[in-house]
C-alpha cells in the first residue's frame, strides 16, 4: 500500500491505496482538524502543533505514515506553464530562473518538467523557498516520518484532470476551497489555461457562498479576453452538498466535482479529501525532495553567463573595428570581425536568437494577460453585492411571497422567480423592494397563472452602481 498526504488550511488529509491506471483502490483514510492558526497560506505558522498531530496520526495509522508522498499547495510556491523550444537543460534552468524572477542565491529552490500541449513543447517552471521547503521535512523528520516525496499542488490538478477523459474536450473551471482560499484552475480542450488564488471572506456559511460565488465573472472575462472558448462548467471541491445546493443558486453550470468517480472502496472517505487523492496521479512529476538536493547545483549553474551575451558586444566590435582599421594594424582586428562574424551568421547562433525573442514575446504576452486578470478581478470587487441584507430582502420581504430561486447576472442584475396567491401580493413584493435603497429598479420578465391557480412571475432587479471609494 501507498499512501498521501496533504495538509490544509484547517485539516489533514491521508489516504492509503492501491493505484490503477486511471484510478485508485482506498485502502484506508484519516481526517484530522489543525488547531487554529497552525497553517496560514500553506505556509507553518505553528510548527509544535502539526509536529504533535502528525506523530499522534501516525501512532494511529502507522501504515499511512511509513514513507508517504506529500502535496503541497501554498502561495510560497511560484508554478508557471512556458511554451518553449527544444533546449539544453542550463538553457531551461535559465528559462525559470528569468520567468521566476529568481536571483543568483542559493537560498532558493529551482525545478521543471517538460511536458506537451499537442505539439507544442510546455516547461512547468517552479521555484520557492528553501526555508519554506525545509520548514516542511523538519516537521516531518521531528514526527519521525520520513517522506517519498514532495509533489507541487497545482501540477497534481493538472496531472489529475489529465486522466479523465470525459473532460479532454470540455471548457471548464476547477475551484478547490480550503478554509479561507480558494484555488481555480481553468482547462480547455485537455490543457490548463489559466489559474488564480482567492481569498474568501466570510462570516457565516451564507457569506462563504457569496464569496465563492463572486468569483465566477473575473473568470469568465478572462476567458473573453484571452478570445478562449466560455468557461462551460464551474466545478467545486471543499463544499459540503448542502452548501453547493446553495452555491447552485447563482448560476445553473456551477456544481459539484467527482472526484473519486471510478474508483473503489471511496465510501470510508466521510470528510475533505481532494489533493491527497490527486497525489497519486502526479507520480511522474516534480519531487521537491530532489529539487532541493539539486539547489546548489543549479544556482552554480546560474552564475555561468549565456552565450547569448556575445551577440550585442560583437556588434559593438564590429562597429569599432571599422573607425579603427584606417589607424591601427588592421590585421588582428579584421581577424577577430571575422571570427565574430561567422559566430553571428552561424545557423545555431541564429536559431537560438530567434527562440529566446519567442520567449520573449511571449512573456510580453503573459504579461499583458496577468495584468488583464487584475484589472478584472479589482472590477469584480467592486459588486460584493449579494450581502446577507440583501438575500433577505429578495427571500423574506412579503410572506405571502414564495421565491423559488434567484441568480446574479451580467454583475449588475439578479434575476427572480417566484409566485404568489394574487396579482397584488406579487404587485407588493414589487413595491416594497424597489422602495429599499439595495435595489436601483425592479421590472417584470414574465407572468402567468398556473395549473394550480397561483400567479407565477419573474422579475429583474437592477442593483445600484456603487459610488467609488465605496
């Protein structure tokens, strides 16, 4: 048996299985709650604390503890996909290391994989911390546990999704909620496109789904921007059913994830589990425990200049040999222009030029695209609409009302249904919300009697534009 572990904003997560090609036999599990406050971000806050609940865990569950593989999702870690050309590994070490903005030190850790996106070549970059990693295996090792490995969250998503075929073709979001965080990662046609972090900002159950909910839209124009294919399906791990039954009311493609479809004996699973899972899929993925060995290596690597940086300076010596050559001896100079000059005009100089401006540009591009996302997520903000206040004034204001559901739409919109026992109570209704100052306008979309006598409507209501610094 093997086993995983993932550790969460508020709980640990373990599972023992056997793995098959596209699934798993669970073989046993465990759930146990973090005291408050011990992780914050995926970063140890209290190292004591997870120290004693993970050798308490492994008293109980020895078979799970003896040399487990680990995922780690935090905002220490930095993971970008890179189109890139067919190069030497210094050359993709460099990639990174530029992408990453990651300076010549050996206090970090640097990682790839190369992967493949139909036929473009994909660099999965990392980089983080070696305190933050090493703050990781010494709580391990004080619980006497030794690791396997330690795999990157979001890259066992990705390594995930890959393995169900049902989703190959789809457009679609995958949100995991871990206390106050959520992580979405958007897919289409078989290959992430995208991914963000969110804080969520709540104080009851009611607020979490708002927060959640908000979310949805700075995605969705993403993906106009960016001229992707609309994002089909927003699916959702960390949700108790009751909570997505809620989460539901805002739009009709967000829903619950199966994550364990396909696989055996998932009915001792009772709590959260979700990356723990995962793990298993990303068995060919980058091992932090190895990047971290390699480090040093790597930063040596670093501090070797690329070749790249004769191009300019032979330009300069060009230009110079040719004011010099009327008064210097001209024979040593003209050698070394000619030496430069089969060096500029060589296939491989060439080829590689022109690889590093398509890096270029398309790091160019992915700025661009980052900059879009914040500027849609700071306008996203700005529509913290649906409070608690106003759920109450669209659910509770006239108890001769019964309202079946209603959705945000456009951001500025919620649409409701609902009926009544006549035409003046739904006529009430109207009136008393668009006598509330959380409401702009409300106008009818739709009325009718039904078989049963009652009168049934829909109504838009307009939310009123926020006034800024609001």
């Amino acid at each position: 048996m093997k086993s995983s572990v993932y550790i969460g904003q508020e709980h640990i997560e373990a599972i023992g299985y056997i793995k098959r090609p596209k699934s798993l036999k669970i073989l046993d599990y465990v759930y146990a709650p973090l005291p408050e406050r011990t992780m914050i971000n995926g970063n140890i806050a209290e190292a004591p604390a997870l120290t004693e609940l993970l050798t308490r865990l492994k008293l109980e569950k020895p078979a799970l503890f003896k040399r487990p593989s680990l995922v780690i999702d935090s905002t220490s870690l930095s993971v970008k996909e890179i189109p890139v050309p067919k190069l030497g590994k210094k050359q993709y070490l460099k990639i990174v290391r530029d992408e990453l903005a990651v300076g010549a030190q050996e206090e970090t850790v640097i990682d790839y994989r190369l992967a493949s996106a139909g036929k473009k070549r994909i660099l999965v970059a990392v980089s983080t911390g070696k305190a933050f990693l090493r703050s990781y295996l010494d709580v391990f090792g004080e619980a006497g546990i030794r690791l396997e490995s330690v795999r990157v969250g979001l890259e066992t998503v990705v390594s995930y999704v890959k393995t169900r075929p049902e989703l190959k073709n789809k457009t679609f979001a995958l949100n995991i909620i871990d206390g106050i965080s959520m992580l979405s990662v958007v897919f289409s046609n078989g290959r992430s496109v995208f991914s963000t972090r969110s804080r969520l900002t709540y104080d009851n159950e009611l607020g979490l789904i708002q927060s959640v909910a908000d979310n949805v839209p700075s995605l969705t124009r993403f993906m106009k921007s960016e001229k992707l294919p609309d994002i089909e399906k927003n699916y959702y791990l960390g949700l108790e059913e009751r909570q997505l039954e809620m989460l539901g009311l805002h739009g009709e493609n967000l829903a619950g994830f199966d994550l364990m479809d396909g696989s055996g004996s998932t009915d001792m699973v009772t709590d959260v589990c979700h990356m723990s899972f995962m793990c298993p899929f990303n068995e060919g993925g980058i091992n932090l425990i190895e990047s971290y060995k390699n480090s040093r290596k790597y930063m040596r690597e670093y501090k070797q200049a690329s070749r790249l940086w004769v191009l300019p300076v032979a330009g300069a010596l060009i230009i110079a040999a040719l004011y010099a050559v009327p008064t210097m001896l001209t024979r040593p100079i003209a050698e070394e222009v000619s030496a430069l000059e089969s060096y500029l005009n060589d296939p491989r100089t060439v080829s590689e030029s022109e690889e590093i401006d398509g890096i270029s540009a398309e790091t160019a591009r992915m700025g661009g695209v980052i900059a879009d996302m914040e500027a849609a997520l700071e306008e996203s903000a700005a529509y913290g609409r649906l409070t608690e206040e106003l759920i109450n004034l669209i659910m509770r204001t006239d108890e001769s009302v019964i309202i079946e559901s209603f959705r945000v739409s456009g951001g500025a919109f919620v649409s409701i249904s609902g009926s009544s026992d006549t035409e003046t109570d739904s006529a009430r209704y109207v009136e008393k919300l668009n006598s509330s100052a959380l409401i702009g306008s409300v106008g009818y979309t739709g009325y009718r009697y039904d078989n049963s006598g009652r009168y049934r409507f829909t109504l838009q209501a307009e939310l009123p534009a926020l006034e800024e610094g609001e």
